[in-house]
C-alpha cells in the first residue's frame, strides 16, 4: 500500500491561517478531500496521513470528520495541548478514534530555544506512550540539538522528524544539519519523512541536484527501515506540483530494491503509524 505519510487540509481562514502569507497566495484556499483524491489516484497512492495545520482540538476534530467519510484518509496526526493539566483526559478522548495516530505540535514557530525541554512539555510526551500515540517533531534546522536531548529522554516513544528538520536547502548549506541529523538517527526510535523540501530551496530556481545530499544523508543515516515519503500537499504547490515533488523522491529512489521502495513509499509509515 503506497502512503503519503504527509499532507493536510483546511478551510482558509486568513486569521487563523495568517502563516500562508501573501507570497504563499497560491494556497490562501481550501483544500479539502475531493481535492486530494484524484492527486492521489493519479499517483498510485493508497492512501494518506492527514496533519494538524493548525494548534487547537477543533484542528483535530474537523480531521477526525474528514477521515470518518474518507476511507483513503488512512491517518490523523492531531494537535492537544501537551501541557495541559489534564492531558491524560484528552488523549483518553482521543485514543477512542480509531485513525488519531499521534500528536504534532509546531515547535518551529516557538522562540523558547529550550521549549521541548520545559516539564510541562515532557509530562505529554510521558503520556504519550501510555496510549501508544506518536510525536511528529516540526522543527528548524537550528532546533535538532533540543530534538535530540528530547528523544534521548524517551527511548520508547515513537518520534518522526518532519521535513527532514527544514534544512537551508536554498542556501546549500547542510554541515550542522548533517552533523545532528546523523546524531538523531542514532536514536532507532525516531523516523524520518522525505517531506518538504522543495519549499525550503528556491521556489523558482530549484533543480532535483539540490535535494541529493539531504537525500544521501538522511539515507544513510535512517538507513531505508525508518523513511517514509510525504507530500506536505497542499503547502509544496507553492514551490511545485505534486508530480513533480513525489518525482524527485521516485528518481532518486529509481536504483533501490523493490522492497526498499514498498517501505519507504508506505510500508515505514503503516508500521510507524499502525495504518490499516
């Protein structure tokens, strides 16, 4: 079963979604399941994993809505507040949806440079594990070395890294990012997605060149048992369309083994997530 392990949907709120600025206009719309199903047919894509977008428990139900009237949405990657007093009650609520897998926050846009490290935090990602919910970890090139003091603490919990921890693609820059990519990947709890990346190069001047040595390192460092691909649609359109993003990924991975590519194009993600 091929997965997009990646991608999200929203009706656009200008308030609420004022991180789509105005040079991401391309994607000031709602993007909705209808609008995802053909892309996904078109791509021989099973099925897909449905991302909170945005920071509150409503983000959460209006994916579990979505995923109860369509059956390829496969996954729910949903927001809690980790923080809250009252965290085990609300993962209890959660852990009774079948396709609510685990829990993201977007620690990206948060200036405590020592935010996954504070108490309150580390208490919901305690709780995590004892509902068996992942952690999408969303975070900045410059945030790996908190990531790892994270997943050190939390042998057992299952982490996935986003968008190979958004790079400075367009820069070409990648030594600190390979040094703690690679240190990260030393942990065998934590996976990687193939995700994002044509948005962190030039989104008008990028080649399929600029994205091999990410590609190389987060290969060798996750070895092809702990990648999986995703799309971040509808976000990559503002770089580039779904065919040529999911080709990047296709060419490079062209020479790997037949099973290689079934798990790192939906088998890493079904085990990962526990999909059916």
């Amino acid at each position: 079963m091929k997965i997009d392990a990646h991608q999200h949907f929203w009706k656009f709120d200008p308030v609420r979604d004022s991180w789509i600025t105005d040079e991401m206009k391309v994607i000031q719309r709602d993007f909705l399941p209808d609008d995802l199903a053909p892309i996904l047919e078109a791509n021989g894509i099973s099925g897909c994993v449905a991302v909170q977008a945005s920071q509150t428990e409503e983000e959460t139900d209006f994916l579990i809505e979505l995923a109860s009237n369509h059956d390829f949405i496969k996954g729910i990657v949903g927001w809690v507040d980790l923080r809250s007093n009252d965290i085990d009650d609300r993962l209890a609520h959660y852990a009774s949806f079948a396709k609510v897998k685990g829990f993201r926050h977007v620690v990206q846009g948060e200036s405590d440079s020592e935010f996954m490290l504070r108490p309150q935090f580390k208490a919901g990602i305690t709780a995590l594990e004892s509902y068996n919910f992942t952690y999408d970890i969303l975070i900045y090139h410059y945030q790996l070395e908190q990531a790892i003091q994270l997943v050190k603490l939390f042998p057992d919990q299952r982490f996935v890294l986003d968008h190979i921890a958004k790079p400075d693609i367009k820069s070409g820059e990648y030594a600190e990012w390979q040094t703690n990519i690679k240190k990260l990947a030393l942990h065998t709890n934590v996976y990687c997605k193939i995700s994002g990346m044509v948005t962190e190069a030039d989104w008008n001047k990028w080649t399929a060149a600029d994205f091999k040595v990410y590609l190389d390192t987060v290969v060798k460092a996750f070895g092809t048992d702990r990648i999986m691909y995703g799309s971040d649609w509808p976000v990559c359109t503002v770089a580039a369309s779904y065919e040529q993003q999911i080709g990047i990924v296709n060419d490079y991975f062209n020479t790997f083994s037949t099973l290689e590519k079934r798990n790192i194009m939906g088998g890493n993600a079904t085990r990962f997530y526990g999909l059916s």
